[in-house]
C-alpha cells in the first residue's frame, strides 16, 4: 500500500485484518477488543480536554488527537471484522436512517445562527 492512497472504508477492513492475522497473529476477543475500544475513546477523551477543555499537558507531553482517533478507527474496523459487520454497508444505512430521522430536527439551529449572524452585522461599529 503507497501510504498515501486513499483508503476505503472497505479497505480498512482488509488492511486490519491483514495486520491482525500477520502481524498481531490473531484477534483478541471480541470482548476485549471492546475494552480497547473503551481504553481508546478514553484517551480520544484525554486528548480533547488537554487540547479544548481545562486539563493541561504534562511536561513534555506532545498531543496527538490524530492518532488517538485512529486507534478508535482501528479497533472498530477490528471489531466490525470478527463479528461479521460490513462497515460500508453499515454506514450506508446508518446515514439513511439519520437523515430520515432527523431531516428537520436542527433547523432551528440554522435559523437561531442567522439571526445571530444578523444581529452581528446591524450592531454598530465602535
Ligand atoms: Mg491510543
């Protein structure tokens, strides 16, 4: 793989479990890939309080959301393999049915923003 071609959604799924049969030489469990999976969005956590909460980096400490989001991908396409999801499919679904659910549902946030926007632009200038 040329570490810059795109890479499908699909392909992260044969990419994983490449890696997992010869590199890691096996899954773990499908439960304990849940409990990395919960290790994981934990540091995905840690990341974003450091970087846009209160919480602070240790010295020395360098943040890296990146790859704290690419290990959770990592572990989902994991999990997705040993229990037989098809993640292309399943995102295709899953977007259909967040639009059919929620079509409406925010556009309150978008008239909310450009009253917002408005009131900006006829305050006067100082
Ligand atoms: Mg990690």
């Amino acid at each position: 793989m040329n570490p810059k071609d795109e890479i499908s959604i699909a392909g992260l799924q044969r990419i994983v479990d490449q890696w997992i049969t010869e590199i890691g030489h096996g899954y773990f469990s499908p439960l304990t890939n849940m409990a990395v999976l919960a290790e994981e969005t934990g540091e995905v956590a840690r990341q974003m309080s450091r970087l846009y909460g209160d919480q602070t980096f240790k010295e020395g400490e360098k943040p890296d959301l990146a790859d704290e989001l690419a290990d959770v991908v990592w572990v989902v396409a994991a999990i997705a393999n040993q229990t037989g999801v098809d993640l292309t499919e399943a995102i295709r679904q899953n977007i259909i049915k967040k639009t059919r659910r929620d079509l409406h549902r925010h556009e309150h946030r978008k008239a909310s923003s450009e009253n917002s926007e408005n009131s900006e632009n006829s305050e006067p200038r100082n």
